[in-house]
C-alpha cells in the first residue's frame, strides 16, 4: 500500500530547502571551479586567459602537487586503517558490562566535538618536541619525534592527531553496531564451543559490515576534505611539503599565491579522486557487505 500526499506540491515544498541548499553550496561553486579551472586570471581576477587544459598539464608535471597526492594518500591509509581498527577494538572493550562504563561510552564522542584547530592545539602540545607530555612519555621508549624538523615524525603526528578527532565518532558507531546483533546468534556460536577469536572473525565482523563500510566511506572522505585545519595550526604543510596534503597546497594556491585557475584544477581532480574512490568502495567492497534478510 502506497501512501499518497493529500497536496502534489507539497512533496517537492518539504524538499526544497535541502535542494536549494545543495544547488547553492555544492552544483553550483563545482561548476565554477570547472569552469574556472581552464582559465588563468591576474591576482586581482580581472583579467582572464582561456588556457583549456594547461592547469591540469601543470599540476602533474609538478613535483610539489606529486608529493601532495603521495603524502594524502599515506595519511588516508593512516586514518582509514588504524582509525577504523582502533575504533572497532576500543568499541568492543566499551562494550563490556562494567561499572562506571556508562559513563566511559559517553565520554568516547568527546574528541569528535572539538574543532580540527582544537585537536591540533591539543595535539601539538602534548607532542611538543622539547616539553610536551606525551613526547616526554614515548621518549622512555625510545621513540622520539619530532614534527617541527622531520618529515617523517611531522606526518605521523598529523595522522595520529586526525585519527584521534575521527575516533569518537567511529566508536559511537560502531558500539550501537555491536549492542543491535543478534543475542541469539552469539549465543548459538557459544554453545556450539567457539571462542571468542572465533566468534568476533565468523560472526560478530561479518554481521557488522554495514556499519564498517558507511565508516570505512565517511573516513575516506574526512581523510581528504577535512585536515586543512589541523595542518594550519601546527605545521603549515611543512617541514619541506612533509604534510602538504591536497586540501592544503590548494588552499595555499588559490588563496595564497591567488593562482585560482590551477587551484580549481587540483579542487577538480580532489573531487574526481574521492568520487572514483567512492565509486570503487561502492563496486568492490559493497559486495561484502552483509544487511540481514
């Protein structure tokens, strides 16, 4: 039985805030970026030069823009990957029927709500090179890094910093997956002797793999859109273009060097990246994914 609206109009009424808010936000500056994109102005914008497609030449015979698309794609395997792993194991522990844990769950959303300029803020003090907290607290393991001076240190640091922001948000997520299973099933598994390896590989991660693809899709797209505020607050893409990733050298770009036609050429190939992965995850790893029925 279908249910019909009394008003023709009113369907498209109640939709029309969203759609004019997409149009605006979203249609219509992806159209000007395209458009922009094959053409090259002054710094003032006052004058243009239709260039076709030379922005797009440039950018891969760039070897600053080839280092950006490197360094994103190490921080996205960083983020995607440990976040995800280490927000499922955390889930599983929160889980657990403890006193005081109530409160615990609730408090895991906490880094989600801050800022990526807070996180960095608090990231970049706990791992001050010379006095920080949590430097100091590695250091007796020997392990010493140091993201102002080396390259390597400095995109672990914004990696582990973008993670952390991401974890409250996979944990909520994951942990409303965890507690909507089938009681019963879990029971059966353990009657039937498996153990708890067994039974989190065979039946708990399979029943949960709606919920890992939706993070492992929201992830990727927060990996590429959403670390220029962190990097703007510590470490500014550097040292030498060590954390330049595309959000940032576009931003430093158009906004910077006010290069805006080769700036909407790295904004077009960013949404073209994220659409085909998007795309990809959708084909290939959406086949695994389990919904029940």
């Amino acid at each position: 039985m279908h249910t019909r609206f009394p008003n023709k109009l009113l369907p498209y009424i109640l939709l029309s805030p969203s759609i004019i808010i997409v149009l605006i936000f979203f249609v219509v500056p992806s159209v000007q970026s395209i458009q922009q994109s094959v053409y090259r102005s002054n710094i003032s914008g006052t004058r243009q030069i239709f260039v076709g497609l030379r922005n797009y030449e440039q950018l891969f015979s760039t070897t600053e823009y080839l280092n950006s698309l490197q360094v994103t794609a190490l921080f996205a395997l960083f983020v995607v990957g440990v976040g995800l792993t280490l927000s499922l194991f955390i889930a599983l522990v929160a889980n657990q029927r403890y006193t005081g844990f109530t409160v615990y769950r609730t408090l895991l959303i906490w880094p989600y709500a801050l800022s990526p300029n807070i996180a960095g803020v608090i990231w970049g003090l706990m791992l001050e090179p010379t006095i920080g907290m949590l430097t100091n607290a590695i250091g007796f393991l020997g392990v010493h890094l140091n993201w102002r001076g080396d390259a390597v240190s400095a995109l672990l640091f914004i990696a582990m910093a973008a993670t952390w922001k991401m974890l409250g948000y996979n944990i909520i997520f994951f942990l409303a997956g965890i507690q909507g299973l089938p009681r019963e099933i879990l029971e059966a598994s353990e009657v039937d002797g498996a153990n708890r390896w067994t039974k989190f590989w065979k039946i708990t991660f399979p029943l949960l793999s709606p919920t890992t693809f939706f993070l492992f899709i929201m992830n990727t797209l927060y990996a590429f859109f959403e670390g220029f505020g962190l990097i703007h607050v510590t470490t500014n893409g550097g040292p030498g273009y060590a954390t330049d990733l595309m959000v940032y050298k576009l931003y430093r770009d158009g906004f910077i060097a006010m290069n805006t036609g080769f700036a909407a050429a790295q904004s077009v190939v960013l949404l073209l990246i994220v659409a085909s992965l998007t795309f990809l995850q959708f084909r290939y790893a959406g086949r695994h994914v389990y919904y029940g029925g």
